[in-house]
C-alpha cells in the first residue's frame, strides 16, 4: 500500500478525520480507529482520500499521514 | 381479490407510504411515527459520524430493519458528483442498494437540478443502484429518468417542506399518463388530503417528513396520512364519478308525491 512518510520515524500519524485534525498511533488501521471511536457495530462507510475503503479491508488498511479520511452514517432525512 | 401491493427494485410492499426520518423531537417520537404510519420503506440522510460523540445514539437502533427497508437519500448534495459519492457511501453502510436520488439546484426553493439528477441517475443505474430520483413535476424529465432505468419517478407535489400541497395536478396526470414506471409524489405535501388526492390520480404511493414530523401531534397526523394514502389508493381503484356542471338527482322522480 502507498503511504507517505515523514523521514523522520513518529509515534502517530496525523490525519484530517472528518474536517477534524486528529492524531492516531502509528500504523493505526482503520479497524482499529472504528474501534476507538466505538463505531465497530454500526452501519457506517468509510473513505479515505475519496476512496471508499470496502469493510472487509477494514483491518489491513493502515492509515497514513496526511490521510483524508471521513466516517459517515445514516441520520434522519427526508 | 389479490392484494394491492406496488413493486420497487424487485420487492413488494403494501404500505403506499413512505416516510422521512427527519425533523423529529427524538428518536423515539420518530419510531412511533413510523409505526402509526404503517410505512415499509422510510428514507434516511447521510453524514458525517460527529466524531467527539460517535458513541451516541443513532437512528437505526430505534428501527426495526427486519420490518422497515431503508432508502437513503442524498440530500444536500448540490452536483451529481456529490450525489454519486455520496450514493456510494450509503450502498457501503450496508443497507443495500435502494437510493433516493436528490440533486438540489437552488438554495431556496430545492428544486432538483434536472440535467445533474439526470447524469447522476445515469451513473448509479448503470453501477447497480435502484434509483428512486426526486425530480420536478415535468414530463419531460420523468420520461428520461425512467427511460433511463430508474426503478420510479418521484416529482414533487411543491418545494420541499412547503405543505403547499399538489400545485400542478395537470402535470402529475402527463406524467402518469405516459409512465413505464411507478410514480412516487415526493415532498410538498401539508396534510391528509394532500396525499389522497395524489393517490387518486393514480400515483403508486407518497413519500413525505415534514407533513409528519412537524404537525402539532406527529404520532396522530402519521395516522392521518395513513388513512389519506389508503383512502386515496381505494377511491382510485374505485374509479370516481365524472365531474358536471349541473346537478343529477340521486332520488328517483317516479312516486313523487302530486
């Protein structure tokens, strides 16, 4: 998987999540991170850089520094 | 008599009224709508996760999905690549392919941009979607979309959450008229009789939220409509009497009194 690194080594990756700045540990994957946020039972859809990442990739998809990444879910709507 | 059911993307369903989600008080005020309507397919709006909450509760919990299909919508996406991406990411959540295509044109009266529902609606049929496009009461439009292999046409009754009711019966009955697929009214309906009268013109079924969601008594008007839509649907197959000018006596003339 292509990830851009920083040279030097770091203990976290920042990325923008959800328009957020957020800090993650390194070689956080997106599994982990829907974990984090207790999100692991919801009916959810991510993306990252407008990519859609398909739930099964969930667990080996690394998320890098610099990545976009952005959590959706159903709300009410008419 | 076979039972009166209309087909969406290869499903059937009884209830002719479909309901938004939107507007409620709180989750368990919409349930109870939801319930008092007797709607199958309720639709439902894509967003981000708020991230600093993400633990809280969410919509779907309170909805029995064994029971209840979900059609997402893509509200607020103002182009059809913002529709498309925004399609996607509902398909991805999980709740299967039924999509309630909407691309806004103007802020104000969110009116569809018609061209844009029409690209976008290409695109998604074309990559597996059941598309269910919100589109303005033009003929024109409808008879691309469904050309195109929308699984239904939806025009609206009048602009979104304007409870004006159907401005242009005239319109919806061309559109009927030459349909090749079911016609849903969506959105501008105020009340009861809104609804029954476009299911008198012979629309397949209504789709609404603010109507619902915004009445005094939410749970009361969810039953209103029910009845609208059911009483609507059976004078419709009941077939109504023609209009006249004059009167006709109902009374027979024979054995009136010298």
């Amino acid at each position: 998987m292509y990830c851009r690194r920083a040279v030097f080594i770091v203990a976290c990756v920042r990325l923008r999540l959800n328009g957020e700045e957020t800090e993650l540990p390194d070689g956080c994957t997106i599994a982990e991170m829907v974990a984090q946020l207790d999100l692991s039972r919801r009916r959810i859809a991510v993306e990252v850089n407008r990519d859609i990442v398909p739930r099964t990739s969930f667990a080996e998809h690394v998320l890098c520094d610099g990545d976009i990444v952005e959590v959706v879910h159903f709300i009410g709507g008419g | 008599m076979p039972e009166d059911t209309f087909e969406i993307g290869g499903a059937r369903y009884r209830s002719r009224l479909i309901v938004g989600t939107g507007k409620y008080r709180d989750f368990a005020e919409t349930r109870a709508a939801i319930d008092a309507s007797g709607a199958e397919i309720v639709t439902v709006a894509v967003r981000r996760v708020n991230i600093t909450k993400a633990d809280e509760e969410n919509l779907l919990d309170y909805l029995d999905l064994d029971r209840i299909t979900i059609l997402p919508n893509t509200a607020g996406c103002y182009s059809a690549e913002e529709a498309i991406r925004t399609a996607r990411l509902a398909r991805e959540a999980g709740v299967g392919s039924l999509l309630k295509l909407e691309v806004i044109g103007d802020e104000k009266t969110l009116f569809p941009d018609a061209t844009a529902t029409i690209e976008a609606a290409q695109v998604l049929v074309e990559d597996g979607f059941t598309v269910l496009p919100y589109i303005n009461d033009d003929p024109i439009a409808a008879r691309k979309l469904a050309d195109l292999g929308c699984a239904a046409v939806m025009p609206l009754a009048a602009p979104i959450g304007s409870g004006l009711g159907i401005r242009n019966p005239y319109n919806l009955k061309i559109i009927l008229e030459q349909a090749t697929v079911p016609i849903i009214v969506d959105a501008g309906v105020g009340t009861a009789s809104d609804v029954a009268r476009a299911m008198e013109l012979g629309c397949e079924a209504v789709l609404l939220n603010t109507a619902i969601a915004g009445a005094k008594d939410p749970i009361a008007m969810a039953e209103a409509m029910k009845l609208g839509v059911e009483a609507g649907r059976k004078a419709f197959l009941a077939g109504r009497i023609g209009r006249k000018l004059y009167a006709t006596a109902s009374s027979p003339i024979e054995g009136l009194l010298d």
